[in-house]
C-alpha cells in the first residue's frame, strides 16, 4: 500500500498555472512550512502523480534492461489528465462538476497502487488512498442531502476533514480548487463537491497508444481499489476480475463482464476496453464458517439495493456502484483484515488474496466499539505480537486467504487460509503455517503467479521490522482444501491450508531499511523479474542539516559508506548464467 512521501524533491519546475496565490521557492528540506501551500509545489506534485509508461529493452548481453529515450510509448498519465468516465455510473448526478457538468469526464488518477493487465492488451491502474489529497470544510453537513451525508462519512471524508497534501490551499486556481468536496456553489456543475465521487476507480490505460484517452470504468465499482486482476480468458466466456478494498474491515469483490472473450480482440485497446469492462456483474464476497461462501450481486433491484433500502436509498445502478462500500454493509459481505493484492493460478483457477493486516480485530471476550470486529472464520486470529516492547494486538501479521469456484454455480466457493504471517517462534496458534526462519514474513501485500504456477509474494510491513526487513517469498503452493480445521489464537475456529516447509516456501530477497517491496512482474520466458522498492527510509524523519535518513539507499548498494538520500526504485533481477529465474 502506498504511503505518504517523508521527503520531497528538492528541485521545483517553473510553473506555468497563473494565480493569485503567492509563489514561493521549494526548499531541499522536503515541503516548505506553513498551513498553505505554495503553488509551485503543489503544481510538481500534482503532475508527479499518476502513472509512468515506459518503453524498456534488453541490451545487448540479454542480462540488462534500459529505458529506450525517446520511444513514442513514453509517457505520463497525472492527476491533471483527462479521463473518460464510462459504464453505468457515467453522467450520473453524484459525479458532476464545475469540470464536466454532464458528468462523461474528469481529470487524474490519484494515490494508485497496484495494477492489472488485461487480455486485450491494456493497463489497469488502481485508485486507493486518494483521501490525501482531498478535503471538506467544516459546516458542510448542513449544505448535503441525509444520502450525501452518508456516503461521504462511509467512504472517510467527514466534514472539517482536512488532506494530509492541503493542495487545494495552495490558490484559487482550478488547478487547486478541485481537490477541495465542499459545497461552494449554487449547483454541483458550478463548484467540485463530486470530486470525492471521482476517485476510487480502475481506470484503464492504453501503453501502445499513446494518444488515447484513459478511462475510469465504474463498473467495476468505487472504493479503495488495491488493484483489479483478471483470470485466464476463456474463449466464449465472460472475463472475470478480482478485486480488493485495501482499508480495515473492507470487502473482496468480483466483476464478470456480459460480454463473452473472443481472441479476435487482442490489440483492440480501449474500445475492447469498453466491449468487457462497461457492462456486466459486481459481486460482493461472503465468506462462511464452513469453507464455503457466496458472490452476492451489487445490482439495483436485487438483495434489498433499491429505493426502498432504509440505510440508504439507492436511485439506480450506477448509485450503487459508487456506493458499493454501502451496497456490501446492506448484503452482509465478510468484513476482511485489508485484502490488497489478488492473483490466480494460471492452471488450476484457484484465487489468492493478500489480507495484510488489521489492529481492529478484538478478543471473543470483548465488545467492540467503533470499527473494531471480533474475529471471524476467514479472519481468524487475534493475539498480541511484540515489536521490542511496544505491544501489537488484533491481526498485526496477516494471512492470505484463498479460494475456488464451482463450475456449475460460479456464485459459490469454497475457502481456506493459505499461508498465516507469523514469526517463526510464535506459539504454535499463531503461527498456523508452520513458518521458519527461512520463510517467516509479516503483512503480506504484493501478489503474483508467473506461467509456471510459482507465486511470489512480497511484504509491506511495519510489525516485524525489528526483525528484519520487507521481503520478496518464493512459493509453490498446493490447493484448497490441503490443510484441515485449526483453533486460531484468541479461540476461533478456521480452514487452514497445508503447513509450509522450506521446499513449498522460501524467502527470495530481503530490501533495503524502512521500505515496501511492490509491483511485481516477469518476462515470458520467466529470465526477467521486475519488482520496486518504495519509499526506503520513510519511518524516519530526516534530518537535512546533517543529512541523515532512515536508509540510504540506493546510494550505498555499491559503497555503505555513501550518505545520500534515499530513492524509491525499480530492481531488475537476471540470473548469471541467463536461466530462468526461481528453479
């Protein structure tokens, strides 16, 4: 999960956004002081956000990667570009703006995290803690609808809440005004408080034109999407995406498009884009003590999501997928501890999702308030977990839940817990998978199957970094149901998957201090693997004068003595004699 920058750039760009806002110089100690931002800043960060699409290519001894300068592909997508809304939420009331008042555009994407690719050929990018850079001023309630009120406290943004990046003080240009959801103006088309609406999507991208537009594709609903990956395409069938809604106490979802695959639209980009993801199903899980559980529909009309809801009365279709936090409270979806990424084995179909962690889980004996939630079969545990002497209860260390689908009813599963994050001498209820010192993790986040049906799972974590570090395992896993029934700690009972040994689980790298190793991904031929390392040092607050900082890495790879600050990166990884990468 991305997180907020501890340090800023030190070099800013002349702007080129007129306002009347008071410009100022950026200083190399990270964001200039003040309770308003300067302009100029505020304008590098904004078009710093979003996504990157790069051209890379082997060079000439096939071991390294570069990027190829000047390559037509090359290009930026921020949180200034213009995107397309498409599906059935497009032109709907709750998304105009002073921007769009038909509500059929916006512009960025904000605060993404992980990422799908499709079987046509697309990108998909995916909006999670877009909150940073939104606001709502105090008083705000009073200017909404009851309905309003309810799906912006439900999606985190109450009114006096302020953004952690404040870019809407840095001017009253449009540039800045649009980050700030409050009721300004006389009608939703004369001022941004839709803005939040606008957020929270899959947007689909298009690498190999580089002139199209980028789409948000509502269908797919609106939360804090961790990332969307699809299964394998089968000709005559729909395609299916899965789905996480990376915040405590969230939901695991599944689209199914209407339209059958049909191989013939490879390389069609963005209309096939609109042909698979415009239309179809969303679907809420619902996970049950038993193993088994259902995909219940989020479609108007159906399972109490209607005008008559009393919790929240919804208007159409595309209400419902804005609102889908809501549509899975009203359904009775399984609460999950932060399910991030998904990932499905490429020959037997089973799905795996990451649930990194959750602080919110209380004990059976307890009675919980606010958001915190007893445990439950599919999150089972609750115990404490020291980190030197500070004290970790609820879920600190996650576990990555898994299940498969019936082939004549794809609206059942049948579930189990995969791998349980643990450290290596924790008691025996606690650490379910059996874990060792060779493969003990915590908080696991990135997910990935290569062809081969190796999975590789990566760490964000902040539970066990007295331990060590973040971390890339390397795993061959079995199936569902290969383990049995086991009590978790804190007394509840739960479906766990066959214990780890050091030939189905082990640990492939360790990154650098105070970083999260993220967004995986490998060449057919399995020879090279790509990962990043995010944000090295972000724990620590720096100290400039001194230049110290919490790593120093990429700097110090070669030299340990060298201090410079830290950089977040991307690895390529080849092995020496040009084999494939894991065997």
């Amino acid at each position: 999960m991305p997180s907020t920058p501890s340090a800023r750039t030190a070099a800013c760009w002349p702007s080129t956004t007129s306002t009347s806002s008071p410009r100022t110089a950026c200083t190399p100690a990270g964001r200039a002081a003040g309770a308003a931002r300067n302009a100029t800043e505020v304008e590098k960060e904004i078009y710093a956000h979003g996504i990157s699409v790069v051209e890379v290519k082997r060079d000439a001894t096939g071991t390294g990667m570069s990027m190829v300068r000047g390559s037509r592909y090359n290009r930026r997508v921020t949180s200034a570009t213009t995107m397309d809304i498409t599906g059935p939420a497009k032109g709907n009331v709750q998304l105009q703006t002073l921007f769009s008042p038909t509500a059929v555009q916006t512009r960025g994407t904000n605060n993404n995290c992980a990422n799908g690719y499709t079987p046509w050929g697309t990108y998909l990018t995916c909006e999670e803690n877009y909150l940073n850079v939104i606001s709502r001023a105090a008083g705000d309630d009073a200017q909404r609808s009851a309905k309003d009120v309810a799906s912006l406290n439900r999606y985190g943004l109450p009114q006096n809440r302020k953004s952690p990046y404040l870019w809407e003080t840095a001017g009253t240009a449009d540039l800045f005004a649009r980050w700030n959801s409050s009721v300004t103006g006389a009608a939703a088309t004369a001022d941004y408080r839709n803005t939040i609406n606008t957020f929270g999507w899959v947007v689909e991208i298009d690498p190999f034109a580089p002139d199209s537009v980028p789409a948000k594709r509502t269908a797919l609903g609106r939360f804090n999407h961790e990332g969307a990956w699809p299964a394998e395409a089968v000709a005559g069938k729909p395609i299916v995406i899965y789905m996480g809604d990376d915040s405590r106490n969230e939901y695991i979802y599944k689209f199914v498009s209407k339209a059958n695959w049909d191989a013939a639209d490879v390389g069609k980009g963005m209309a096939a884009g609109a042909k698979y993801l415009d239309e179809g199903t969303l679907y809420v899980a619902k996970f049950n003590a038993d193993g088994s559980g259902t995909w219940v529909e989020l479609s108007f009309g159906k399972n109490g999501l209607d005008a008559a809801n009393a919790t929240y009365a919804f208007a159409d279709q595309g209400d419902v997928l804005i609102n889908a936090r809501i549509a899975g409270d009203i359904v009775g979806a399984t609460k999950m501890d932060r399910p991030e990424w998904g990932a499905v084995h490429p020959t037997n179909g089973e799905i795996y999702m990451t649930l990194t962690n959750n602080s919110n889980r209380v004990a059976n004996t307890a009675t919980p308030t606010g958001n915190q939630l007893k445990p439950d079969a599919a999150n089972p545990r609750y115990y404490e977990d020291l980190k030197g002497t500070t004290s970790q209860k609820g879920n600190p260390n996650g576990h990555i839940i898994r299940w498969k689908e019936d082939a004549a009813d794809v609206t059942k599963l049948t579930w189990d817990v995969y791998l349980f994050g643990a450290q290596a001498d924790a008691a025996a209820d606690v650490n379910l998978s059996a874990l060792a010192d060779s493969n003990d993790f915590s908080s696991p986040d990135g997910l990935y199957f290569d062809k081969r049906g190796m999975l590789w799972i990566q760490t964000d974590d902040g539970a066990y970094t007295d331990i060590t570090n973040c971390m890339m395992l390397a795993a061959l896993p079995g199936k569902v149901g290969d383990g049995g029934v086991a009590t978790a700690a804190g007394g509840t009972q739960t479906r766990a998957g066959a214990k780890a040994t050091s030939d189905t689980l082990r640990r492939f790298l360790v990154g650098p201090k105070e970083c999260e190793i993220t967004g995986i991904a490998m060449t057919p031929d399995a020879k090279t693997l790509f990962f990043n390392v995010q944000h090295p040092g972000e724990e620590t607050t720096p100290d400039w004068n001194a230049k110290t900082f919490g790593s120093y890495w990429p700097a110090n790879q070669a030299d340990p003595t060298v201090k410079k600050r830290p950089r977040s990166a991307t690895v390529v990884i080849t092995r020496k004699d040009g084999g494939e990468i894991g065997i």
